[in-house]
C-alpha cells in the first residue's frame, strides 16, 4: 500500500493533496486489500468516508463519470457501494453527483440501497 493509500483511508486530506502535487498517481493505479487485489484509491476513501479526499480525486478526475463506475474485479461493486456497508451518505452525494451509476448492480446484484438496507443505514436510503 502506497503513502497515498494509506492518506486516503485514514482521511489525511493535506497529506494526501501534498503527495499528488509532488507526483503521486491518485487515479489508474491499484492496491491489493483482504480479498481485493485492485483497489483504487478512491475505493479506499468511500468506503473509508472520506468525504473530502473523494471530492479531491473526483475534481481532479478528467473523466469523473468513469472514475466513479470502475469496479473492484471481485465484486464488481462501484466506489458507490462501498458507501454504503457503513452509511457514509456525504461520500455517497459527492459520487452520484460526480456521475456515479445509482441502480448499477454489482456480482451480488445487490444496488446500493440493497447494501444500505442490509446494514441498517435509513439515513442513507433516504
């Protein structure tokens, strides 16, 4: 796991603006986490919560839309459902404002109001 990975799961904003300036990829590039061998850093930030760092690497996407639909091999869950196992709603506004797919499924067939029921996050279905 890169420095970059690491600011973007721990919420690090500054930390993590400061290693982009100075090169880091933020985008096109993957870590290996439990099962999940290509995770992106804004995978690691949703389903962190990190709202802010989310916004950063949405805004300085080229193509924000397609940032917010690559899915994790494994799963083929979208940075979207990964809001949603812990109810982080200010993650998932700044996604589907950035063009993330709502009723996209994923391997499961689960959308991520299926997820958010199953793990009792009424905020965020709402």
């Amino acid at each position: 796991m890169t420095p970059a990975f690491l600011a973007a799961k721990n919420g690090n904003l500054d930390i993590f603006k400061m290693l982009h300036e100075h090169g880091a990829d933020i985008e096109g590039v993957s870590c290996s986490i439990g099962g999940n061998q290509d995770l992106e850093p804004i995978h690691i930030a949703a389903k962190s919560g990190n709202a802010l760092i989310v916004m950063y690497i949405v805004n300085k996407s080229p193509n924000m839309a397609k940032l917010c639909q690559i899915q994790i091999t494994q799963t083929m869950s979208t940075p979207l459902h990964l809001t949603a196992y812990d109810g982080h709603t200010e993650c998932a506004i700044t996604l589907l404002d950035s063009g993330a797919p709502l009723l996209f499924k994923n391997k499961y067939g689960d959308t991520v109001f299926h997820i958010a029921i199953r793990h009792g996050h009424l905020d965020y279905v709402r």
